[in-house]
C-alpha cells in the first residue's frame, strides 16, 4: 500500500517536472483541463491550450534574453555596464506588439463566449437548486423533481474504511440527461451562493439564492461525469457532489415513464398510514442526509453552531411546532426550510425519527397527512 | 518647520517601552510595521500550514471542515491585511523621507496612530477563534448570505476590518502629503525615485478604495442588526451587488499589494546591474495606467455570476489590457539586466526570482481573463496558484529582497550573505514545490476552499503540502537572519553597494535620527 503510494508520488512529481509533455500516459493523475464531452468544453479546451501555448512561447522568449545576460553579463566574467538607458521606439514596439497578440486572443474569445451563452431553442429545461449542502433538480416539462446528496458514507471521509474509486463525487440521485439534446439549466438557490460545475461539461454557473441564471450544455457521449459545488456555501461545501448520467434517447425516456411511476407510488403512500416501525427506518435515512451534517447522527448539535435535538423544547414540545420549523426553516439561523425539498413522507418520517431516536422516546408518531395538513 | 539642527542631541529617541508607544519618528513606525508585518506573516503561515495538514490526504484527519474554512479565511485576512500592506506601509516610512530629502512623514502623529490601531485590530480579529460558533468561516471575500451565517464572530470581523481601514487610509493619506510636500529642492516629481512614485499612486488607490470595502462592510452590518435588505433576496436585496462592491475594492486592493512591489524592484535591479533603469518614464506612465486600469477590472473575479454578455466582454477585454503595461515592465527590468555588470547578492537573487515568478503569475492570470475558459479555471486551485504566485513569488518576494537591501542601511550591520542566498534558494525551491502543482490540481478540476477531495487529486497535493512545510520552516531562518543583523554583524557602509544610487545612499548608516534635518540638493 505504501510502495503503491510512494510510486504513485514518484511518477506524478516526473509527471509535473514533463509539464504537460505526455498527456496520455498521465492521464490518471490530471494534469490539464479534460476535453470534456460538449462543444461548450471543447471550445474552452483549445482557447486553453491557445492561450497557454502563446504564454509558452513569449515565456521562453523573454527568460530565455534575461538567463543569457544572467549568465553572461556579470561583473564577474568582467562585464561592464553599458550607458543605454531608454528608448522611444523600443518602448513604443513592445506595447503595441502585445496589443496585437491580445487582440489576436480576443477575437476567437469572444466568438467562443457568445455561443456559450447563447441559451435559446433548447429541447429541455431542467432547474437547478442549490441547498446547503445538496442540489435538487426539476424537470419542468416532465414534473420530475427530486434531491441529489452526497453517496460516500461517512466512514470513508473520516478514514474508518477504504476510500471508494468515486470517493466524495457519488451521489445518490444523479442528474439524468439525453444526449444530443441542448439542455438549458437554470440555476438558483435557495439559501447561500453555489455554484455547479462538471468539468467534462465545460461550464459553471453561480446558484444565487433570487437569481436565475442559465446555462446550456449539449452532451455528445454516453457516460457518467462528476462535477462539485465550485462556490463556498458553508461546512459542507466540500460534499455537495454533481453527477451526471447521459444516456440516450430510449434510456432516458424509459428513465422519464419510472421517475413518474415512482412519483405516483409516492403520492399513494403518502396517504395511507404508516407504522412507527415504517417511519423510524425512513426517517434514519433522511436525518442522516438532511440533518445530520448540522445537527450531527448523535443529535447532539454543535455547541454554539447547531443546536441539538436530543432532549430538545422542539424535538420534545409540541408536534405542530416541531413540523413547522421542519417546514419553514427559522429565520435568522443556518437552519433551512425544508418544505419545497422533502415529500410529506420524508418530513412526517424524520419528525417522528427526531422525536424517538436518543432517548427523546416522546412515543409520538406524526403522520404524511399530518405535514400536509401543516403545509 | 525648525530649521535649527543644532539641537540634534535633545531629540534622540525617548528610552524604553514608550520610545515605541509615543513615537512620532518616521524610523521608529518603519520599524514597528515592519516587525508587525513579520509577526503577521508568521501567525497566517502557522495557518497556513493547518491547511496544507489537512490536504495531505483525502479523508478528514486533524481539523473539522468549519475550523478549516475558518482557516482559509483567516489565513487570507492576516496575509492581506496584517503582512503584505503592513510591510509596504513599513518601508514607506523608513524609505520616503529619506529618498526625497525629508526628515520625516509629513503627519508624524498620525502616523503614530495608523500603527498603533493595527495591533487592535488584529487582536480583535484573532480573539474570534475563541469565540461561539468559531471564527468567520464564509472566506475573507465575506460574501452574503453565507457570512451571515458567522456567529458572535460577525460583529468583530467588520469592525477589524473597519480599523484595518482607517489604518490604511490614514497611512496612504500621510504618504500622499509627504511626497507631494516635503521633497528636496529639486526633486521634481520625474526625478523621483521609482518606490516613491510606486507608492504614490498606491497611496491613492488606497485612499479611493478602502472607503468603498468599509462602505460594503457597513451595509452587512446594518442587513444583519438594522433590518435592513441590501444584499438578502427575500428582502428585495441583491447578493450579487455586495459582489460587485467588494471587488471595486478588491481589485484595486491586488495592485496596492503589487505596485510598491514594482517599486522595490526598479531600485534593486539598476543597482546590482550597475546600470541605469531602462525606460524611467515608462514604469511610470506603465505604474499609472496598471491603477487606472484597476478600476475597470473588477468584475473579472465574478464571471460566473451570470452578468448580461456585453458586460462579460467588456470586462475580458479590459482585463487583457492589464497585460500591456504589466509586459512593459518586465520588459524594462530584462532591459535594464541586458548588458550590465551583474552581481547577485541576496537582494537581487530576490529581485530577480520576483520577475521570473511574479510573470508566471502574469501567465496565469492573462489565461484566467479569457472569459470561456475562466468558467472553467474560476474558484479553483488554478486560481490560487495564480494568486499566490503573484502575491507570494510577487509581492512577498519583493519584501523580502527590499529587507535584505536596506537592511544594512537600517541597521549599520550587513546581514549574513551566506544565510541569505540560503533563504533565497529553499525559498525559491520549495515555493514551487508548493505551489506549481496547484495549477495541474485546478485544471483537473479541483476547487479551492474544499477540506477533503477525492483521490484522484492526492499526489499533487502531498507533493504541495511538502513544499509547504518547507517554505514554512524557510522563513523562520529569515526570521534568524533579521534577529543576527540587528544584534550585530560586519559593520556597512554609508553607501552599502557599489551601485546604489540615491538620496538615502548618502545618509550614514544606520541614518540620524531625523533623516534630514537640512534639505539635500537635488540636481
């Protein structure tokens, strides 16, 4: 495991001393912007490598002129020093010179930037939400909506079991897309600034909570890409992955008919009774995704961040006031509202999860109906 | 003023603790932020170093991810505001009045004050690691709605800042008047030594922007206390204009940490080429249109905001501009080393180090102006790299080679040359050991301001996190270095290099008290 490490560490220390000479066999260490899978990222690459190219190429020029005269003009090979000392004409060649250069960059610049915001005639529209810390995605035409969290379980991050090979960029709804399609995004947010971003998908727009920004991408490849919240957004914001699965026509139309099924499934549910056996199990899940980054699995909070729930006036106090602060967040703290993200199921679930797990044993049992009645 | 200076004697320096607390000697303040500034660099590098802990793995090892955003924050705060500005402001009160001919600042007073409010603020700043809910952890660009979620910290942060700010202002204020009013008979402004004029016109950067970051401060204040809605959307507010505000200071704010840098370095490259500065006129008109062009910039940090297109393009455009004049300037150092008689004592090794780094920090930062590929470079760890390899590689860099130079003017002893190339060296190595693998860490897409990544980003940063701890422990010799020169060493000359050419050359070393008491003739 050590030899392993240490090799790796050996070949990426060669790889940064070659700069970017061998691009494929150094593949596995990232050394430069992926070419990505849209036109968006394709044209970003080679204004990329335009650009460093250019840099290279006046780099090596001007250290190449200031090692010469370091090497040879040093009073120790018995160099003296010239009088010269300005020059009108020099001057004036070598501010225009990298004017032209610049004007020579901005040119296809600006031809790149004005497609890539140019949103107009997509073929689907899919809103983008940013919460701390985790996305929600919204297929407006299709009334598919649904919340994206982190998948890595907390052993790995704090180094109790192996990492997995998509350590921290696993989620466990990812963001489904047809390729070939120009998918608009509209991003927003709904508490502090994100920001979404794939690499392979070459774009990234800020999630600004009373804004709607977008952005387009075209996937052309079938494939799986991962991306991360690129705007600091609070504690979490290193685990707010993005993943995104392009799939084609027939795939993601048969993905559509399932989200639907499994939303009516749901609707259904949600208006029978359930069991407290029911609800404490689905209610672990969501505190452990929702609430336990704040409020921690022990439900014990963050002395002066986060309060806890365990023996909490609200965990143990009245059921009405409990759901409403689920739902509506409080005003003024780091606590969210959780009623445009959870279904009355999740909500009735982890009130009943709050109110029975660490000894708060209040014995109460809140029902779906119960939350949407509170809505 | 007295023109009497035959009581020399009576006005030494007052003994003991309130030499330093009452001094109105331009030297004494010199000193002070100076050592403040050390003092300042050391506390965000032991910062620093929990950061580059934390990233040698993946995984969460010493610190949990709000303390290590607090980290970050705070890091770039005492940087910024505690060593880099602080250690420019230092050399403009030990440096002005002796290169036009003056016997000290304009506002002695004043400049008394502008010191002793920094310990405060710091103080003040610092305490907010032991505070409820921890120190500001929303980044030092403060952006709502997240620093709103600081706890008790909130309130301390903004008034630090606010006195950070005065401090600044009153400092660039003095500058200001003592350039503008105290220079020698004949020293017309485009005899002006280059650090003079550097600091000059940073000294009116500072005086239009600083007001404007307290103005943004003041309004999260009053969103967070007073009710009201400037930056909170539920409000009518518009977060993205706190945005737009901060960075019409914030960009300003890069070149009055780079401009002096410029400066020092326009001194120090002539002196050991033995040979006049090429193109005196043009670092000049260059150093102007570099703060001019520093207004119209500032959207530039905030590309994926969604701004309409033709705001984007004028912004790339004006943006790329900003790489004319920078070019001319290197041109002009690389003119001014071609055919001189070049030696390379620990200064110039800094000096010229500052031009080969701070220009791959150029690089970078003309990449990152070409808007659709800034949405991809934008909050990752390329642009840190680039940051920090203009701020450390460039204004750091640039301290450290103006403390080498007037050190022995400072002080009356040279420094010991064999440590000093030794600093300059580990420096230089293990600067890029640290920070040269951070562009291949953002291209590969990682972000900035993340206390765990995915594996695949491990060993660039293990490599990163090693050159860290080395530069760390590197700048305690300079530490060591600056401790040996003050207690003693070979003795200097008055004019310590062969090749030094100006006003503060021809004062003893170390200088009188009031530099000059009779104004010097400037021809």
């Amino acid at each position: 495991m050590l030899v392993t490490r240490l090799k790796r560490l050996l070949t990426a220390s060669g790889g940064a001393a070659l700069l970017l000479g061998a691009p494929g066999a150094l593949a596995e260490y990232g050394l430069n912007l992926p070419r990505g899978v849209t036109p968006i990222s394709q044209e970003a690459y080679d204004m990329h490598m335009l650009i460093f190219w250019v840099c290279v190429g006046i780099a090596v020029l001007v250290f190449g002129v200031m090692f010469y005269s370091i090497v040879s003009h040093r009073k120790s090979k018995g160099a003296v020093a010239a009088q010269f000392h300005e020059s009108t004409t020099v001057e004036i060649l070598w501010t225009i010179v990298p004017f032209l250069i610049l004007v020579g960059m901005a040119v296809p610049a600006t031809k790149a930037l004005v497609s890539m915001e140019d949103t107009s005639n997509s073929d689907l529209s899919i809103k983008v939400t940013g919460y701390q810390w985790k996305w929600g995605y919204e297929y407006i035409d299709d009334d598919i909506s649904f919340i994206s969290s982190l998948a890595t379980p907390h052993d790995q991050i704090y180094n109790e079991n192996p990492k997995g090979e998509h350590y921290l960029l696993e989620v466990d709804n990812p963001l489904v897309v047809p390729v070939n399609k120009k998918v608009r995004l509209l991003v927003t947010a709904s508490d502090v600034i994100h920001s979404w971003w794939v690499p392979q998908l070459g774009m990234k727009k800020d999630a600004i909570p009373g804004f709607i920004n977008s952005m387009w991408i075209r996937v052309e490849k079938e494939g799986v890409y991962r991306g991360q919240c690129a705007e600091l957004c609070g504690k979490d914001h290193g685990f707010m992955p993005i993943v995104v699965v392009a799939k084609n026509e027939a795939d993601y139309a048969q993905w559509v008919a399932e989200q639907k099924s499994a939303a009516s499934a749901d609707a259904a549910a949600a208006e029978r009774e359930w069991s407290m056996d029911e609800l404490m199990a689905r209610g672990e899940k969501v505190y452990a995704t929702s609430c336990a980054a704040c409020h921690q699995a022990n439900g014990e909070g963050i002395p002066g961040a986060f309060p806890a729930l365990k023996g909490s006036a609200i965990a143990t106090g009245p059921v009405d006031k409990h759901i409403d602060v689920i739902l509506n967040g409080r005003s003024g703290t780091a606590m969210a509202a959780f009623g445009a993200q959870l279904s009355d199921i999740d909500i009735a679930a982890v009130a009943t999860y709050e109110r029975n797990a660490w000894g708060n044993d209040t014995g109460d049992l809140v029902q779906p109906s119960a939350v949407k009645a509170a809505r | 003023m007295s023109t009497e200076t035959t009581h020399d004697d009576h006005h030494g320096p007052a003994r003991g603790l309130s030499r330093w607390v009452f001094t109105t000697n331009h030297k004494d303040i010199g000193t002070l932020y100076l050592l403040f500034s050390l003092l300042m660099f050391i506390v965000g590098g032991a910062m620093a170093m929990v950061i580059r802990a934390e990233l040698f793995q993946p995984g969460l090892q010493f610190v949990e991810p709000q303390f290590f955003n607090s980290m970050t924050t705070m890091h770039a705060l005492i940087m910024i505001f505690g060593a880099v500005m602080p250690g420019f402001v230092g050399l403009a009160n030990w440096l002005v009045p002796m290169m036009i001919g003056a016997p000290d600042m304009a506002l002695p007073r004043m400049n008394n004050w502008s010191f002793w409010i920094l310990p405060f603020a710091f103080t003040m700043l610092l305490s907010t690691l032991f505070m409820d809910g921890g120190a500001p952890a929303g980044g030092w660009t403060m952006y709502p709605p997240l620093v709103m979620q600081t706890g008790n910290a909130f309130p301390f942060l903004i008034f630090s800042v606010h006195l950070m700010g005065i401090s600044s202002i009153m400092g660039a204020i003095n500058i200001v008047v003592t350039i503008v009013n105290m220079r020698a008979p004949g020293m017309t402004l485009m005899k002006m030594p280059l650090f003079v004029w550097t600091w000059l016109i940073t000294a009116y950067l500072l005086i239009a922007v600083m007001p404007v970051l307290a103005g943004s401060v003041t309004m999260l204040l009053t969103d967070r206390y007073f009710g009201t809605s400037f930056f909170d959307a539920a409000g009518g507010g518009d977060p993205v204009m706190f945005q737009h505000i901060f960075w019409f200071f914030g960009h300003p704010e890069v070149y009055i940490m780079i401009l002096p840098a410029f400066g020092i370095v326009s001194q120090i490259i002539p002196t050991f080429a033995r040979k006049r500065l090429f193109g005196y006129s043009s670092m000049v008109y260059a150093t102007s249109s570099i703060a001019f062009l520093s207004f119209i910039v500032w959207a530039h940090h905030m590309f994926t905001v969604g701004m309409p297109l033709t705001g984007e393009l004028f912004f790339m455009y004006a943006t790329m501009m900003i790489a004319v004049p920078t070019g001319v300037k290197v041109f002009n150092w690389v003119s001014t080393m071609w055919k001189g008689s070049m030696t390379f004592e620990t200064p110039m090794l800094f000096a010229v180090g500052f031009v080969v780094m701070f220009t791959i920090g150029g690089f970078s930062g003309l990449m990152l102006a070409i808007t659709p590929v800034d949405f991809q470079y934008h909050d990752t760890y390329f642009v840190v790299a680039h940051f920090h390899y203009v701020l450390v590689t460039g204004a750091v860099f640039s301290l450290m080679a103006a403390a080498y130079y007037w050190m022995p003017k400072w002080t009356g002893n040279m420094y010991d040359e064999k440590l000093g190339k030794l600093h300059f060296w580990l420096s230089t190595i293990f600067v890029n050991v640290l920070f040269f693998p951070q562009h291949f860490l953002g291209l590969a897409g990682m972000p900035r301001r993340i206390p765990d990544y995915s594996t695949q980003f491990t060993e660039f940063n293990q490599i990163s996190s090693i050159g860290g701890f080395a530069f760390g422990l590197t700048q305690l010799l300079f530490v060591y270095i600056v401790y040996k020169t003050i207690k003693g060493g070979e003795k200097a000359t008055d004019r310590v290099w062969e090749g030094a050419e100006g006003l503060e050359w021809t004062l003893s070393s170390p200088p009188p008290y009031h530099s000059f008491t009779t104004a010097p003739e400037v021809k």
